[in-house]
C-alpha cells in the first residue's frame, strides 16, 4: 500500500544508515527527501511542515553515539515522529461496551455500507455474540437501492437487518432504534446516506438524528484514496455533527498515507480500524507503530501473523501439524495448504506485510504465482476423494480425465505432482529433524 513511499524510505535509509558520520548537508538532503516523500504520498503540505518543524531539530542536534550509526539514529527519530503524527501509541478500543449504537456517516462511496458490514462481523467475533444480537438499519433515503445493498451486506454476515416503515431519516433512525431496544439487541448498526459533497441538508440531517438518538459511537468513514483532501472532509464533519473517531476505507488501493496524516493531525481524534478490500473480512486494526513500519520499508509481520491466527481455523492447523508430524501428506492436506494461503489474502496482499519485499517482486511474478495456485486448486478440486488422498496411482488415463475437469493440461498436472513429491521430501525431513528452525505452519 505505501509502496512508492516504502522505497524511497528504503533506499535513503540504505545509503545513510551503514555511515559512520554524516556531515550537516547530509542531513540537510535527508530533511528534503523526507519532505519529498512525505509531499508524494499526499501527505498536505501542513502536515507536512509541522512534521519537518518538529524533526528537523532533532536531527540536526543529534549527540555522536559510540554504539548508534548516525543514520540508525536518523531512521529511528524519523520512525517514532511518524507513529507520533498517526496517533501514538495509546490503545484504542475499537468497538464499545455491549447495548451501543454505533453510527456511520461520510461521502458517498466512502465505503459506509460496507464497512457496517465488516464491523457487524468483527463485533460478532471478538466480542463471540450471535449473530441475530447485532442489528443492522439503514436510513439513506438519498440513493435508491442503498437500503437494499445493507440489507445484503447483513445477510452476508447473518447479522439482523431491519427495514423502516418510515421514508425520512429521522423517523426512520427513530424506528429502528426502537426496534432494537424492543429485541434487546446486543449492538445497534446505523448506516447513513451519503453525498458527493459535505452540503447542508445531509449536515443537517445527521445533526438531527444524532442529537435525537444519541449513538453510543459515531464514526466517520473516510475513504483513503482521497489523500489530503480528506483533511476538510473530516473538519465539516467534526465541526457541523462530531464524531469520535474515524474508519480509513479503501487502504488496500495505491492509497498513499495522506488521509491518516491529515486525519490525526487536524482532529487527535482515533482511526479505530483501516478497510483493507471489499469483503467482509478486510478490516484491520489502525496501529500507528505498524503503519510508520511499513512506511519505512519495514514491514507489517505483526498484522499477517494476526489475520493467520483469525482466519485459519484452529482444527485445520492442528490436523495439518499432526499429518506433518506424522511425516506423510497428502494431497488433500497439500490442497488445504494451499487454501489456507489463499484465505489470508491475495498474493499481492500477503506481499505488502513481507519486510524489505514490498516493491521488490514484480507484478507479473505475482500474477504468475496467484494463477499457479489456482490451477493447482482447480486440479485437486476435480480428483476422486482416493486420488486426493494418495491411494491411487495417477496414470495418463486419469491426469486426462483430471486435466479436463479442471481445463488445465495434462503437463500442468504433472507440475502440481512435482511441487507436491518435492513438499512431501520435505515433510520426511521435518519428521526427522523435528522442528525445523523458522518453518512455522
Ligand atoms: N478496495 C476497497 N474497496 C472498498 C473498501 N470499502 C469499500 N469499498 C468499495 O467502495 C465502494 C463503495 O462502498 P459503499 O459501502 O457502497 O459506500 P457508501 O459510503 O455506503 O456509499 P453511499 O451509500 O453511496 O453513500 C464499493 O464498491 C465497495 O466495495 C475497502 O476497504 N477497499
Ligand atoms: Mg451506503
């Protein structure tokens, strides 16, 4: 996500950081080319100078360290300025105590529906509710079909969607309170309408509704690829209804991190969690550190190894460490390997949290990888259960048979085959030497 700033950060850092002294026009290029970065990520230019005016001094005054390179020395101030600017290190509780009403607004297309959507489903699994306790409502009445469009997103993750009688907003936000008061819903989720402008009516709109049903939470969803222009937005908004915090959608985009910048520096208000893609799952906890890492061309380990631990399901590890374990696999384990990997996201996604990797592999090798694991998917999905589970002998008649299920060539069958014998070497291996160093399922 922050790739081209990612690798301006890494290639300055690399020339400066092995320097044992770095000489006042050095420092002076690096200010500049932290302003540069910063300017070509969107960052606005305000942000940008109370950045500089607050590091700049720090740099220059930097003490000679015996055991501190002076470019180490430089990266670390710029790194712990950045996570300062997005918000330090306090924790932010993303989603408040149970019998909330947690309440959406911002531009059209920010992404509103479907954040209520992921939010129902991360409040359904880290606060383990059922599902029918969070109740959904929408009163955009401004575009047709946008109830509609809730309605679906709730379905999709089983929470309960509730349609007004009432066709004005506030009635209607009315009557869906009331609905869920009435059915002691454990939380209330209400989706608002949006505009292509912050102009009065929808202002007023909102004013009304939330001076009359006085939400619990009310969260401004801020779409990302609007950089600094988002700076604004989010001050209209602030100043004509208030909100506590704010969600940054679309981050999974060429979004640069300008809308973060700007948010936190003209609000100090929260960024409780960042939309990461358009499905259901793709929301991510805001952690200014994490964010500054990846800046920095350092990587995100942290946010992979916490989307691993929520989307692998429990069972299917232990069942795959046991097979491991137990030193045979089969092609049906292969398979779920593979799909595994493909639940934590697209190979482009995974790439972004690699440290020191993001911007480093080509698109194209990307692409090449995402369709190898898709044919090789297609392939286990047209076997026999015995074929997958390696009882059967594949001869030329079945990888035919196979070939065409899937519509690969019978060749590619023979590389899947290739890739498996040689995962099976390994698995004999890790069986013999018992856990082998970094090889973690
Ligand atoms: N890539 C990506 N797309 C997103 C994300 N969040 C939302 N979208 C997409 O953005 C588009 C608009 O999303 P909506 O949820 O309909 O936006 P909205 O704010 O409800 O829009 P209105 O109801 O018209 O005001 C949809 O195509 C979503 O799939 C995200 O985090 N990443
Ligand atoms: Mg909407």
């Amino acid at each position: 996500m922050f790739d081209s700033i990612a690798a301006r950060f890494t290639t300055l850092f690399e020339r400066i950081k092995g320097s044992s002294h770095l000489s006042q026009n050095q420092v002076d290029s690096v200010i500049e080319e932290i302003n540069d970065a910063l300017l070509s990520a969107d960052v606005p230019q305000e942000v940008v100078k109370a950045f500089l005016h607050e590091v700049t001094p720090e740099l220059k005054g930097q003490k000679v360290l015996k055991s501190v390179k002076p470019g180490e020395q430089i990266v670390s101030h710029v790194y712990k300025k950045l996570v300062s600017f997005l918000g330090g290190d306090s924790t932010v509780i993303g989603i408040p105590p149970v019998s909330s009403t947690i309440m959406v607004m911002g531009l059209q297309g920010a992404g509103k529906t479907t954040t209520i959507g992921k939010l129902a489903r991360l409040i359904i699994q880290e606060k383990k509710l059922n599902p029918a306790d969070i109740v959904v409502g929408s009163v955009d009445f401004y575009r047709p079909a946008a109830i509609d469009q809730l309605e679906i997103v709730a379905k999709q993750v089983g929470a309960q969607f509730y349609r007004a009688q009432a066709t004005d907003a506030l009635m209607a936000a009315k009557e869906i309170k009331a609905h869920a008061v009435v059915h002691r819903a454990k939380y209330l989720l209400l989706d608002t309408a949006g505009r292509l402008h912050t102009d009065q009516d929808l202002l007023k709109e909102l004013q009304d509704i939330t001076s009359d049903i006085a939400p619990e939470r009310k969260i401004l969803i801020l779409d990302a690829m609007m950089g600094q222009e988002s700076l604004n937005v989010a001050r209209t908004f602030y100043t004509a209804v208030g909100f506590d915090g704010a969600i940054l959608t679309k981050m999974d985009s060429h979004t640069r991190s300008g809308a973060a910048f700007a948010f936190y520096y003209s609000l100090k208000l929260p960024i409780y969690y960042v939309g990461v893609g358009e499905k259901a799952e793709d929301l991510t906890s805001f952690i200014p550190a994490r964010m500054a890492q990846r800046m920095l061309g350092m990587g995100d380990v942290q946010s992979l190894l916490e989307r691993a631990d929520r989307e692998i399901k429990e069972n299917e590890k232990a069942r795959l460490e046991k097979s491991l374990m137990a030193g045979r696999m089969t092609l049906q384990d292969f398979a779920d390997q593979i799909a595994m990997v493909g639940r934590l996201g697209s190979m482009t996604q995974l790439m972004q949290y690699m440290p020191g990797l993001s911007g480093k592999v080509s698109e194209q090798d990307l692409k090449k990888g995402e369709i190898e694991i898709r044919r090789f998917r297609a392939i286990i999905d047209s076997m026999t259960l015995k074929e997958k589970q390696n009882k059967i002998n594949l001869d030329l008649s079945r990888k035919k048979r196979i070939a065409a299920g899937a519509g690969v060539k019978v060749a590619d069958i023979d590389i899947l085959l290739d890739r498996f014998e040689k995962t099976q070497q390994f698995v004999k291996l890790f069986k013999k030497f018992g856990n082998i160093p970094g090889f973690k399922l």
